[in-house]
C-alpha cells in the first residue's frame, strides 16, 4: 500500500478515485507548522528558524503518521509552487522527526492537472524535494516573521504624544479633517 499526501481534501477525494485500492490519498489541509511565535528566529545562531512542535494542523498530521505506519511508500504531492514544496518538506521533516519513515521510500511527485493520466504520469515520474524552494519559502517567511516582530517591538516602546502624533496623521490622510461631512446638496 501507497500513502499520497495533498493539500486540499477535495483534491484528496477526486484523486483518491482515481488511484484505486493500492493507495490512500489524504489531506494536509495547507501548511502542517509555521514559525515559533515568541521565539522563532534565533538571530545569534544564524537565524536559526524554530518551529512550532504542535499546531492546530497536529489532527490532520496524526492522521497521516497513523496512515503511514502499514505504507510502503510516501507520495508528496502537494502543489508544485514554493509553499507547496515547503509543505512537502514539513511533512517529511516531522515524520523523520518522529522516526517514522525507517523502511519508507519518499517521493516528490507534481502535477499540472487534476487528471487521471496526468497523476498517473506524475506517478512514475518521482523527484526530490526541491531545497531552492523551500529555501526560498523559509527566506520569505523568515523576514515576514522579522518585519512583524521589529514592528510590534517598535509600536510597543511609542510614547503617548508619538501616538497621538501617529493617529492625528492617520485621521488626517483618511480625510477625517472635520466638517460634518453629510451627503446631500443639490
């Protein structure tokens, strides 16, 4: 038997239809972790990401780690764009992780379509991850998570008069100056 992780349950259940009884396809529901809230990027270990051990996403993850265990082999097939080949590797990293993949063969496998040829020919045409992409993701997350956390520290040390200043302004451009404003005339 065959496991065959996607994205979406839709997509889940039209693929699993065409794969047969070999094969369990299920969902990961989008990403399986993100970044640590409080401290997520170590900045004196070169910016080391930590992520999050449990998630709201852990159910659909212990679905796939109960799937797994009578699987001879794991398909990840989530989309093929940069968050698609991090998901991919989120999914692999947690099983590793958690020691469940001993004895499993790992494949990468994308497709165009939501066919039956075309998830058939992606079937026999299995890749690695691709570690561009998910360093490119890990990139783009990492100064994501680095914009907001400067922000908050930034907004958290604003005096008062700094705030008033900031809201006056913020009135201001949104055309809130004043004079009471009604529709009418004519």
């Amino acid at each position: 038997m065959y496991l065959v992780i996607v994205e979406s349950p839709a997509k889940a259940k039209t693929i699993n239809k065409f794969l047969g009884s070999d094969y369990e396809v299920l969902a990961s529901y989008g990403h399986v972790r993100d970044i640590e809230e409080k401290k997520g990027i170590d900045v004196n270990q070169n910016f080391k990401i930590n992520y999050q051990k449990e998630t709201a996403e852990s159910k659909h993850l212990n679905n796939i780690r109960k799937s797994l265990k009578n699987k001879k082999k794991l398909f990840l097939a989530t989309d093929q764009d940069r968050e698609g080949e991090a998901i991919a590797w989120h999914i692999q990293s947690i099983l590793e992780e958690d020691n469940l993949l001993k004895d499993k063969e790992i494949l990468r496998i994308t497709f165009n379509e939501i066919t039956k040829k075309a998830i058939l020919e992606s079937l026999n045409k299995p890749r690695k991850i691709d570690m561009n992409l998910v360093d490119a993701y890990q990139a783009r997350r990492s100064l994501d998570y680095l914009m907001a956390v400067s922000y908050t520290h930034l907004r958290a040390h604003e005096t008062t008069e700094d705030r008033v200043r900031r809201l006056q302004g913020e009135k201001k451009n949104a055309g809130g100056g004043g004079g009471g404003g009604g529709g009418g005339g004519g």
